[in-house]
C-alpha cells in the first residue's frame, strides 16, 4: 500500500498550508457537541428496491383480502370497536371482525399519503411518507448495556441520556419513545417522566404512550402545554405505536390508545410485531399476507375513528430460529418482507415503517454490526419513512446499548449522505478533473479536489482508517471502544435546548400533579 | 419475552418426536465438514438496485468517449499494444492512446455476454454474467490475522489454509487466486505452488497469476495439465485479474498478462483499482466516468488480442480519507459507485465484478461487519457477476483474516439466500396456514410449518441468539470467538477432493522442473 503512505503525506502537507481551522471547525461540528451540525430528515433521491411484480403484488392483496373476509380479525374486549365495526358494514361475531371485500380499502381513501410531525422546533419537524425518511432511536427495552460494559435494569437516567444522545446526534431526526424502560419509576407514572424528557431535554419530535388510553391523554394533555391547545388541535404533534397482537387480534389496550390518538388526531403507526413461523406462517408471501391484513384492518379503523387521521403502515418483521424459536435478525427473509410491505404500503398511498438496526447478538461486536447493517440497509433502500430502534438495539431490543447507539447513529449518517445519490452537476461529472490531472497523475492537489474538499465523502465519526501500526500505537482499540469514548464525550457535551420557563413549569406542574394523584404501581 | 420460552419448548419437543436424525444430518451439512452442503453459484431472482437513469447514464458515457477522445489512455512500455491501437484505427501519440468515438464499444460487440468458467469437479463450474453470482475469496494481502489473533506475513501454509477454507464454505464457489501472499515463498516461484495448490486442494474454479506473462503461460501450461490440452482450448478455465494502473494507465506487466490470457481464451477481469479522491475525482459521477472510459479501453485491448475471449467489466471502489488519505470502505460513495458501475457494464453487455466484504478494520469487530455487510449488500443488488474479497478481507486488504472469512461466509450463505427471492407458490402463499392457525394462536406446530421445518429461514452459523443468559453461560463469546472455533474445525475436518493421480504427479513435476529451473528471487 506504497500508494497510501504517499496520499497521508501529500493530504497532510496539504491540510498544512493554512486550513488548520477549518479543519478544527469540521471536526467540532462532526463531533455533535451541539445541535449546529443536525441533518433535516432524508428526502431521497434514490430509487426504492422492488423486490416483488405487480402480479405478485396484486396476489398478496387478493389473499389478504380473503383473510380479512373468511378468517377475519378479533379487535377483543372493546365493545366500542366492534360496535364501529358493524356501523361500517362489516360482519362482526363476537370479537371476530369479517370485512367485506374492499371495505378497508374504501376507508382509507381518507388517510393522508404525507404528514407532517411538529417538533416544538421548527427546524426538527419531519414529514413523513413520500419519499422522506426519518431516523428514530431504539424503543422498550428494560435493560441497558451501560458505558462500563454492565447489562442492568435500564433507569431514568439512562432513559435520559439516551434522550440526550438523540438530541445530540446529527442523523437521528426524531427523540422516539420508550428509549428504554425506565425500571425505577413505577410503571403508571413513566410515561410522565418519559414524555417530560422528551419535551425538555430535546427539541426533536417524539412519541406517545400508547400503554393504556388515559396515559395516551396524558400525552395529549402535555402535548397542548407544549405546543398550546389550538396548534394541537390543527396539527400531529406525536406518533404513536399501535401494535396488533398478531397473528390477527388488536387488544384492548392498543385500540384505546388508537382512538385517543386518532380522535386528537394524533398519528399512529399500526405495526403487526411479528416473528415470522411463531405469529407469522414461515414463508414470506404468507407473512406479507397476513401483515397487510392486519395494517389494513388496523389502518383503516382509525379512519372509522376519526376521517383524515395520520396512520403510518408497519411492520416489524423477524424471523425465529427454526432449531431453539428464539428470535433472529439480520437475515435475509426479513429483509424481503420490508422491500414487499413497503411496495403495498405504497399501493395503499400510506407512510410506512420498517427496520432499523435490529441485532440478536448481547455485544457490540460483529454478530451485532452485520445484522444491524443487513437490516438498516434493506429499509433504507425499502423506502421506510418512519424507522424506528434505528440506534442503540441490542439483543434481540432487550437492551439499549449506548456504544451501539453510537456506533449506529455513524451508520445512520452514511445512509443519509447515500441517500442523497448521485450529483450529476457539472462539478459533480468532474470531466475538467479527469483532464487536468491526465494519465498516471493523481487527484490530490487538483482543483477540483480541492474545491470540493470540505463536503467530498462521508466522514465517519467511529471507523478508524488509520495504518496498523498507527492503529496500535492508539491502543489497539475496537470500534465498541471508541463509541464508548464518543458517547461520553457527547454526555459531558450536553446542554439542553432553550425552552419557554412558563412552559417547562406547566410540563413540570403537570407531571406532578398527575404524580401525586395516583399511588405508585410497579406491575 | 415470555413468547420465545414458550417457542423454545416446542419447538424443541416437536424435534423430539422422532426427528433426531435428521437434525444431526442438517447440523453436519451446515458445518461444512465435507463438500455435501456445496451451493452453486448464484442464480438471481430479485431485481438488479439501480441509482441511475437513463439520461444519467448517457451522459456518463458521453464523458467517458470525451476522455477516451481526448485524454487518452496509456498502455505503457508495450510496442505490441500501441501496433495494435494503431493498427485498429486508434490515434497512438507516444504511449497515450487516443480512441475515435465508438471505437471501443465496437470492438467489445465480440465480447461474450455471458461465459462458463469450467472448474476441474464440473457441479463447481460456473457461469459468468447475466443473472449470476460468484463469490471469492480475498486477494492479495501480504497479512494474515491469525487464529492465535496475531497478524504476521502470510507464509504458504495460510494460503493452504484459506485454499481448504473457500473449498470447505457451502457458500464460496470459487477457490480465488492470491488469497494471501505466500511471503515464505520465492516472490518469482509463488505462483506455482498457490496453483498447485488451488488445482489439487479444491476442486473449485481459481484464478491465473498476473505478475508477469511468463506466469500467466505457466498458469495455462498448468491448467492443460489439469484439463487437458483440448479442453483448455476451447473452454475458459482461469479467470484473470487485470487492474487498471489509475487514472488512465495499463502497465506492462498488466498488459502481458492479458494478452497470454486472451490468446489462450481465459477470462480477464479489466479492473480499475482506485481509491476515489487519489485515483479518480472526489465526486461519484467523474469516478464512474474514468472507470468506464479505463474499461472500455483495457476490455477493448482483449478483444483486439482475439476477438470473443471472456472479458468482465471491474471495478475497485472505495474512497480516501479527506483527512489523512487513507482508504475507507463501506461508505457511501463506493456504494454508489458500484450500483452506477453495474448499469454501465450492462448497457455495455459485459459481466461485472464489484465490491466483496471490504472493511478498514484492523480486528475481526464492529467496525469490520459494518463496512463488510454495507458493501455487500451493495454488491449483491448491484448484480455483481463476480465477487472478488467476499471473504476474509481485512485491514483495507492488507491481511487476511481466518475469523472474518468465516464470518463472511456466513454472510455470503444469507445472500445467496435473499437472491432466491419471494417464494409464490401455493406453499409460499401460505393461506391455508393463516385459515388454520386463525386470530391470537401461533403457527409453530401448524401443518405448513412442520411441512418446511428443514428449508425455512437461513441458519446461521455465527449468530448467537440465545438468550443473555444462556450466552452468559456458555463464556460469553463474541462473534469473532465462535468464528474462531469454527474456522479450526474446518481445517481439522479438511479432506482432499479426490484428484487422478497421474495428473496429480503431472502438476507436482511441473512445478519442481520449474522450481529447479529458476534461482530464487525475493523481489
């Protein structure tokens, strides 16, 4: 590799001639300690990978069409739901809803195609659906891997330093939800402090609780002290997680937090959780057939709810080991049921959400990187608007890991910048390049090169591509090593972002009154 | 996690129930202890990921007639190369070759679309081009990472080792060339003993040696040996590594090979190697515009040699550090390199070599898995023909790695799978299973999962996702630590293909006579 030591030389004694503070600049604001170096949400300019035809597209929705009506979905122990149900037109026995053909369809003709999620900056707001994508952290998991290698029950305070991570890392776009379970609080009043860091600590867009309906109002109720009564009353200010509890039942809980949110309308994301050969058959075709039944069922009663509410299509798709049942990632029959849900959400003309950096390995290490990286790259090329435990997912979502989170948010990065695609303008085509420099020479110092320095290549904050010997002489250290030193760097960095004092003291009135009403719950 | 207990123990009793047998023979297969759980090569069925249209890709090729037109390239130090030139029409000033429109392209109407590289077992003989997928190995570094974790020069048994690691990996259909350096080995000797060893230790196709021509004609005069003098006439057998000098130059050494190689009617692989910012522009388009304008030229040249030998359109894409100049992968911009690359080699009718697993990582840990998997999905949907570094590429390709090569090839077993696509038969729609199960049940003991119990979801062989505790408990292993085991597994299980010894003898005289013809050299 003569060719290398050659290029560090000639890059050095370049950087040498006077850019030393540009390059202090760069590094400052590649650093995330502060928010001047945030990256809007992607608006893609690449192609979405089509892994399915229109006739096998057509045969997926027809099948799905026949579940819904012959099989039909159970939306259990809400009396209300059912009722809706049967005012809609559709069969209901017992729980079990049986759809006539094409009455999901008709309902969600209602549903906007693109939405826009107020963040309480402006800046930070996100549109989501087309061809936007928006970049959120890891969401429910009770443990942590912390910064000195320990798997423990995870705690407020990870709850917010992940929050902080978040706000803090340019290619996340979005503060989540449940960023981890903060175990110590009891389990009725969380969703208090979770909603107050995200509102204080950071000034991204955030999600609801959605853990039972009159915490969903507490989210609404909070969300009017933020933002004020009437902007929530006009505009989605929180998404929302709504799980069926596949294979093919809503229960009660995910239904009453639906219809708080969409009766606010607020935006849910419907998302049939699925392990594929435990709630889902164990083929593709058959686990993208019943996903479509179950969003569209899902989808579509948020419209019955509430006409014109934002709902998001989503999947979770995994896969169980087929040998011990337990759940895989990073493998490729998942990452094909993201590229089919992806192309019906689009037939169906609703956002949709997939993916992230899912991984079953317990460590930061390899195992962890190829899955996480398996999986982000299919739904990014999918087309996910909404991409939830996009950083910080270990084990299978057991546990928030903040090295990974780190480590992920520097992928998240490069899939922004691919994201981008191709600039064809005439500096991009780079032809007086390719003249200038000519035969054997090389590009280093030419004028293009160095007119396009700053913003040439994705610079990643984790990867070190440094010699061996220079790798050694650092301490020999892995990418998990170096993330634990950024993300505490970035903790140490952290400085919360202005936010109205009559606001934050309503926030903080708000959460303790509703504290004090309640005695303290831990199951 | 309550549903993956419940799974386990199913699961677990359902293999009870008589099926012992046949897990232990799955178990053996994914071990690769023999030749038995071979795949072939890769016949795709999802579509090619493409970044660019049509106008994009018209004007990308009108630049690169620009620069052949008017830059040049050079073909250096070969009268017999700029004859030729001239003698086909092109504008030879000095060693610079000037190329009228067209010409290149018109020349390459003689190049196969598609050809059989011929392996001595004819079930590991496979087809380059069109729909197909080949991996191999690492080529080239001087390094290994050994199984002890201690990087030293290769010596020839390592080349041994990854020879018997590529024949034993289900998912690696070519045995490679310079899978490491033999550094042990005179540097003017090392080509007979690494063909020695890819023609009686595999039995997979390999790769000829390009460092001079006169061991490209021992590559052919040891390949008729194998073969047989007729077959080799008239079958490609080696497929040759034929690197660009970038920008814009073939060297000598480059050229003599391709031409003993095209005359014989072996297969070159025209690469430009470049490391975009030193090699070519900073900017994605001006790289795809001096790749294409390299290529056309050098695949041209084959054709001028004997019109209709194999020739496959290569490219080398990473990128330099802005910063210290030294080679990054897995980062965006090679990733866009590559997709446009595969346009332009299919407009062009040629096969096409991309990518592999390539990583900047000194050790086996995150940072190597996540540039690996980002280029190899890259490559994969990009519809790379031939994979060159699918496994055991390390350190920017200085080592090669024992631990990664198995991790890769893991890896490479999950693309082959995504490849195969979406299964939409009756069996892949899976309906009756959704009629059976029905709402709130699970699909574990239902008839269409027993029925696909043994083909359903890619195993692998380095996850772990077993839970924390039973990780815990078995010592807390990395990904790169159960590589390890595996990758000594591999070699104490290693056995020869059966070979005829009168060619065995036949090979090994070749190669004394040729040793005892020559005095060491060491440079």
């Amino acid at each position: 590799m003569t060719e290398n030591a050659t290029l560090a030389e000639e890059n050095g004694s370049r950087r040498g001639r006077g850019d030393r503070g540009g390059a202090a600049a760069r590094r400052a604001a590649r650093s995330g300690a502060g928010p001047s170096g945030q990256l809007t949400y992607i608006r893609r300019n690449v192609p979405f990978y089509e892994v399915l035809d229109d006739e096998a597209l057509a045969l997926i929705e027809a099948n799905a069409d026949t579940v819904l009506e012959e099989v039909g979905i159970e939306f259990r122990d809400d009396a209300e739901a059912l009722a809706m149900w049967k005012e809609a037109g559709a069969d209901v026995r017992g729980e079990r809803v049986h759809f006539p053909k094409g009455l999901p369809r008709a309902l969600l003709k209602t549903a906007p195609p693109v939405f826009t999620q107020h963040a309480r900056n402006p800046e930070r707001s996100v549109q989501i659906g087309g061809g936007s994508t928006i970049f959120a952290p890891v969401y429910g998991p009770p443990f942590v891997r912390d910064l000195d290698g320990k798997r423990r029950y995870a705690t407020i305070e990870d709850f917010h330093n992940f929050v902080k991570l978040a706000y803090l890392a340019p290619s996340i776009h979005h503060s989540g939800g449940t960023v981890c379970e903060p175990v110590d609080v009891p389990v009725n009043k969380r969703h208090l402090d979770m909603l107050l860091a995200h509102m204080t600590l950071s000034d991204k867009p955030f999600m609801g609780s959605v853990t039972a309906p009159e915490r969903a109002e507490d989210t609404v109720a909070m969300a009017k002290i933020l933002f004020g009564n009437e902007f929530v009353e006009n505009n989605t200010v929180t998404i929302n997680l709504i799980n069926a509890n596949s294979p093919m039942v809503f229960d009660d809980t995910m239904l009453g937090a639906a219809k708080v949110y969409a009766r606010a309308n607020q935006a849910c994301i419907v998302t049939p959780f699925i392990l594929a050969g435990a709630m889902s058959p164990v083929t593709v075709a058959g686990t993208l057939t019943q996903v479509l039944a179950e969003v569209l069922a899902g989808a579509a009663f948020t419209q019955l709810v509430r006409p014109g509410a934002p709902v998001v299509f989503g999947t979770f798709a995994s896969s169980i080991s087929m040998q011990s049942g337990a759940p895989t990632f990073g493998t490729p029959e998942p990452s094909l049921v993201s590229y089919g849900a992806a192309q019906l959400a689009r037939r169906l003309g609703l956002p949709f959400r997939t993916g992230g950096s899912l991984c079953a390995s317990k460590i930061p290490d390899a195992q962890a990187a190829y899955e996480s990286a398996n999986t982000l790259n299919s739904t990014l090329l999918a087309g996910a608007n909404f991409v939830l435990h996009a950083a910080g997912w270990l084990e299978g979502g057991l546990s928030a890991c903040y090295e990974k989170f780190v480590m992920d948010a520097d992928q998240l990065g490069m899939a922004q910048k691919f994201a981008a695609g191709v600039d064809l303008s005439e500096n991009g085509q780079a032809l007086d390049a390719i003249r200038e420099v000519g035969p054997g020479q090389h590009y280093l110092g030419c004028a293009h090169t160095q007119a396009n320095f700053q913003t040439a290549f994705h610079r990643s904050d984790i990867a070190d591509n440094n010699s061996f010997e220079q790798w050694e002489a650092e301490g020999q250290k892995s990418a998990a090593q170096r993330a634990n030193e950024i993300a505490r760097h970035w903790l140490e960095s952290y400085e919360a972002p202005p936010i109205d004092p009559g606001i934050a003291e309503g926030l903080h009135d708000f959460v303790a009154r509703k504290k004090a009403s309640m005695p303290d719950a831990f199951t």
